[in-house]
C-alpha cells in the first residue's frame, strides 16, 4: 500500500509518501519512506522540491498560477511520470485542531470536514488550509481514504488542572479551554524516546519543540501532562513572529487605548511579534544569531529565558526532570540556543558537555547533569502515515 502524507499550508504544503509492505511482506507495519518534499511559492511561482535517501534533491518549477488542487495533481502526475509512485492507496494529513470531540486519528467524512470547519476560529491560520488540503486531494482522487491526524490529539490525557482556563464557568461550557498544539510531533518523541533512554523513558521528560513555532510538553509514561500552548497557539514560549505568553490585559489596553482594531491585533501578535518584534530585524534565529546588532541578541535572549522558564514551570508539574529532549529546527540544529538554555537551568542541576552539543548530540548531558540532555529529530510525517495504515488497514 502506499501511502501519502500532506501538510498544508498558506502558499505551501509538505508531503511525503510510504509504502507499507503490508503482513505478507514480513515486514508489517514497518513504513518505507520513499521520498519526501515541499511545493513553495504558491499561487504565483510554485515549485516543487523533492529529495529520496536514492535520488539528490531536485527542483521542478510548476505551472502558475497554480491553487493548491493544481498544484497537488501536477505533484502527483510528476511522481508518476517518473516512476516514483504508480498510484496512492491513501492520504493522511496533519491538521491543527481537532477540539474536544476529535482526539484520535479518524477517516474523514462529510461530518468530519464540517466539525473541521467549525474549529478554524481556534486555529485561524493553520485549520482553514489543513481543510483545503482535504478537500483538494478529495476533488482529484474520490474514492482514495483519507485520514486526519490531530495536533491537538496528543494532549487529550492532561488533567484538567492543566487544561481548564480560569475564566467563568459559561465561556469553558462554549469551549474555552486549554488544548496544546504539535503534538505529532511530541508523539513522534515520545515513539523514540525507549531506544535512547530505556526505562526511564516512562519517567518526567521535558520535550522542546523549538521551530518558527515552539512548545514545550512535560511528559509521563510518555504522555503528554502539561504543555505549553494553550486555547491557540500564541501562548507560552517566545516564537518567531508570535509573542508567547502575554499579559491579557495588553489585549485590552491595545483595542481601548491604541486604537487597535481587532484585525490589526490579531496580525501583530500572529505575525509581527517574537523574534520579529524584538529585534526588529528578522523572524529567523540563523539571520539573528549571525548578526551583531544588539537587538538580534537581546531576542535570543529573550527566547531562550522563556524557554528556560516554562521548562523549570512543566518540571514542576511533573515533580520534577530525568530528561529535557530539543527537537524541531532550531531544538536540532542551534547549539548556541541549547547551551544557554542548559546554563539557565543550571540551577536544577543541567551540565552540557560543550563538544556533544557542538555535534549535535543525540546526548548532550556531561557526567555530573543532573538530568539527561538530548537531541532526537521529530519526524511528524511517519507518525501520520502509521496511523493511516493502521485505520485503512483496520477498515
């Protein structure tokens, strides 16, 4: 069976595509990633660039101007005539926000798509294009099962007192709660986390996921307990153009008494604030900690002092830390955001050896660490294709 993976976005999409040997193989269940990819620059000047563990990575420009559905049957007629994939069996996407009702991965259906809809105020700008991805792929190929895997899923097991907003009890029976945000990517973590830590895998491990979009998940027996986003996706840790945590009253003194409108609000905080908005320079950590201006470093520092805050606030819901694992773009690949996240913590007894995290671990903790420090690359893509086969193989 084969299996393909989307990821859409704005003027974007990710996909990557599986072929699962099935049980007669001897090999069933153990996915293999046949090639993986981005289409960027839509509508105007899409193009697509692919790469395989066989192939170098390649570039092909596609016709524009060119909306998502073109652009995903153009993808596919591609693969095609290349040889790389004769035809799909079925599609798993990653979306957002699945609210209350939809925790675990599902086949869509029209139901489906119309509860979909209907989150996209708690996920302006990430739900509207996971359902366009859908529906896109459901116009070129019908009878093809299509399956939503839910960023929100992973956090269903918080307890309530991890997910309950302090606010009156008739605005959380409307929905006003905490939900939490790249939990595919704190599942696929969580998947990797035996074959590096043993047995105390199941112990109190911190996971940061530190990308343009950053959270943190304070796990036990590898489920998720606290994390860091909360009703949307602004909240907690200092992200590239989005604020963090934020002193709700700012909201109020910047629509009463700067003349905000609720729009103008909502752009700024979504898009021109974090990194952005410190430093007024970048959104970018590279473009950042390559400069010498003394705003791109009171940003960084400013991102790794939020960071190094809510993993000491997740310990405590945890009782404590055994492991702080870094993932995601800059968790992967930024030693110098590593290291001073691990000094913060030195209080709590972190100890980074400086040659591991200049080679980018997987460990990173130096003997005397109180907890372990690592680097496990989060893999959002194989976590949605395992679900896939399982439902589509599951009927």
């Amino acid at each position: 069976m084969t299996l393909l993976v989307l990821n859409s976005g704005s003027s974007s999409f990710k996909f990557a595509v599986y072929r699962d040997p099935g049980a007669g193989s001897g090999q069933h269940g153990d996915l293999v990633e046949r090639l993986r990819g981005q289409v960027h620059g839509l509508p105007h000047a899409p193009v697509m660039a692919w790469h395989s563990e066989r192939e170098p990575a390649r570039e092909v420009a596609l016709e524009a101007p060119s909306d998502q559905r073109a652009a995903l049957r153009a993808v596919l007629d591609w693969l095609r005539a290349e040889g790389l994939v004769e035809r799909v069996e079925a599609v798993g996407h990653r979306v957002v926000h699945g609210g209350e009702t939809l925790a675990a991965p599902c086949r869509v259906d029209g139901a489906v798509l119309e509860l979909l809809d209907s989150l996209v105020p708690l996920a302006p700008l990430h739900q509207p294009h996971c359902v366009a991805g859908i529906r896109a792929m459901a116009a070129i190929a019908t009878e093809v099962p299509q399956v939503a895997c839910f960023d929100t899923g992973f956090h269903a097991t918080q307890p309530p007192l991890h997910t309950t907003l302090p606010v009156p009890a008739a605005w959380r029976e409307r929905g006003a709660r905490r939900y939490g945000f790249h939990g595919l990517s704190y599942e696929s973590i969580a998947h990797q986390l035996p074959a590096l830590l043993g047995p105390a895998a199941d112990g109190r491990v911190v996971v940061a996921h530190l990308g343009s979009g950053a959270s943190l998940c304070g796990m036990r027996e590898r489920r998720s307990v606290r994390t860091t986003m909360g009703l949307s996706t602004l909240d907690g840790l200092v992200m590239a153009t989005r604020p963090g945590a934020l002193d709700v009253g700012f909201a109020l003194y910047a629509l009463d008494h700067l003349g905000l409108e609720v729009g103008e609000l909502g752009r700024g905080l979504y898009h021109e604030s974090g990194l952005l908005g410190l430093s007024g320079i970048s959104a970018d950590m590279r473009v950042l900690a390559a400069s010498d201006d003394a705003r791109a470093r009171f940003a960084i520092e400013a991102f790794c002092q939020r960071a190094a805050q809510e993993i000491a606030a997740t310990a405590v819901a945890l009782g404590g830390c055994d492991a702080l694992v870094f993932t995601a773009g800059i968790g992967e690949n930024d030693a110098g955001v590593r290291a001073a996240i691990a000094e913060l913590l030195g209080w709590m007894g972190a100890r980074i050896d400086a040659q591991a995290n200049a080679a980018h671990g997987p460990r990173l903790h130096a003997s005397q660490s109180a907890f372990g420090l690592w680097v496990v690359p989060t893999d959002e893509e194989r976590v949605i294709a395992r679900h896939t086969a399982a439902l589509v193989r599951g009927g």
